[in-house]
C-alpha cells in the first residue's frame, strides 16, 4: 500500500511509524555501538619509543570517535526518518546488482580474513585485480600494475606518515618499502 501523508507529518497509510528509513536507522546505532565497544580492543598499541608511544595518540581514540559520530548520526537520522517517504529500492534491484554487490561482500570479507597471512599488500592486489577483472577491466597488464602500485602507496601512507600498524608481508620484514 503507498504511504499517505494525512496530516502532513509523513504518516503512513495504518498509522505505523516504522518504514525502511527506520530500520537503517536503527542499524547504524547498533553499528555504532559495535564498533565502540568492540573496536578499539583489537586495534594494536603504537610501537614505543624510548618508553613513549610514538604517535602520542591512545590507540583507542579513533575507533571511540567513529563509533560516537555513528551513534549520533543515527540518532540524528531515526528522529527524522518516519517522515521520509521514500520508496525501498532495494525491491527493485535486478539479478546483475544483487550479484556484484554478493560477490564484492564475500570478496571482502576473504579479504579480512587472508589479510593476516598474506599481508596487506598481497590481500589488497588480489582483491582490486580480481574486483577490477570482474567488473570488466581487460587491459591486464594496466590492472596489475595499478593493484600493485595502489596498495604499495596505501601501506607506504599508512606504516610510514599516519604510523597505524598494517601487516606487510609473511614471514618478512621489508624495511625498504
């Protein structure tokens, strides 16, 4: 049934207040939650330098702020939500959106769970290669060469100017990187 907006508050048509909107809402305060309560504790220490972390900052800070900024965000987001109307689109997607969004999820989640014993440059490769492949990239050479370069660049940014921890490859310490 189409939504109605009686009393131009956004109602909709039996008085229910809960709609699409809501529930994303209601999503992103859980997600917010999850990630300041579970987060900051699987976020490793800075490496210390002469007894001093080096970066100054606690470990715990960023994974704080983003869960807060979710939290509120989706506090913000559920106390307008029942008066938008907008349709749920995700009723219309076809088989070809259902399935590249299906296999970009499992190929990150692969990536998650690989990152660990390949390292963050090798799992991050295979994953733009593959993706890039997938969604229709045939120039190869081109696409190997920016997944490599790409990920290098990440973890070069990462390790040397922000100094977040990042696993670089197995079993080696490439300092030259």
């Amino acid at each position: 049934m189409a939504p109605t907006d009686k009393d131009g508050e956004g109602s909709r048509a039996g008085g229910s207040w809960f709609n699409y909107n809501v529930g994303c809402a209601i999503g992103v305060i859980v997600l917010g939650v999850a990630i300041w309560l579970l987060t900051p504790y699987q976020v490793e220490e800075a490496a210390t330098l002469f007894g001093q972390p080096a970066s100054g900052l606690d470990a715990h800070l960023f994974p704080r702020m983003v869960g807060a900024v979710f939290v509120g965000l989706g506090i913000w987001y559920l106390l307008i939500a029942p008066r938008l109307k907008d349709p749920n689109l995700l009723r219309r997607l076809d088989r070809e959106a259902i399935t590249n969004t299906c296999v970009s999820l499992a190929v990150f989640l692969l990536f998650a769970f690989v990152m660990e014993h390949l390292g963050f440059v090798i799992s991050a490769a295979l994953v733009m290669f593959f993706l890039s492949t997938f969604y229709g990239n045939r120039n190869y050479w081109l696409g190997a060469l920016v997944s490599i370069l790409v990920p290098l660049a990440v973890f070069n940014l990462f390790t040397k100017v922000l100094l977040v921890f990042l696993p670089a490859f197995p079993n080696a310490d490439l300092y030259w990187l």
